[in-house]
C-alpha cells in the first residue's frame, strides 16, 4: 500500500525539481518550476508550471541526494506546507544508483 497526504493550499505552493546527480552524489545540474495547473486539479502531475528560482528547493533536493548516496536522474517534488511552515516532498527516483 502507499499513502500520500494531500497538502493544502493553493496551486502555486507546488514545486518540482529535476535533474542529474552525479557517482560522488553532488548534483550536476538541475531545473525548478512551480506548478501552476495540474490533473488531477490540486495534486496531480504539472500541465502548467513555470521555471523559476528557488534556492531553499535547490539545496533541499542536493541534501537529501546527498543524504541518500543517489547517482543518476531524479524528479522530486515539493509542497510548502503552511501549517508548520516547511517544505514536504514526493521523489520520483529510479531503482538504481
């Protein structure tokens, strides 16, 4: 089974992150956008984001690379949560390392 928690708020509270660790687990390179329209309405996958620059997101998804040894190509994203102020995550990463 897999649970998820739907964060309240608006839309653009939503963010995504994707891009490329590399064997020493430093991130190579990556974009941000913050999702604006989604399917399903409110949680669902992007199907209107905009780039834009958010360094708490960038270096949340470089810690928990970091943190998990990831090499490779991951998507993550990320909801900012109002009730207590801090960012949750839904990661998409691949099997291997």
């Amino acid at each position: 089974m897999i649970a998820q928690e739907v964060i309240p708020g608006p839309d653009d509270t939503n963010w995504v992150c994707s891009g490329t660790f590399d064997r020493a687990h430093e991130l190579l390179d990556c974009t941000i956008k913050r999702k604006l329209g989604m399917a399903p309405a409110h949680f669902g996958v992007a199907t209107y984001a905009v780039s834009a620059s958010n360094p708490v997101v960038l270096e949340l998804a470089r810690r928990l690379g970091k943190a998990l040894r990831y090499s490779g190509s991951f998507g993550i994203e990320w909801h900012w949560d109002h009730r207590d102020g801090s960012y949750k995550s839904w990661s998409s990463i691949p099997g291997s390392r």
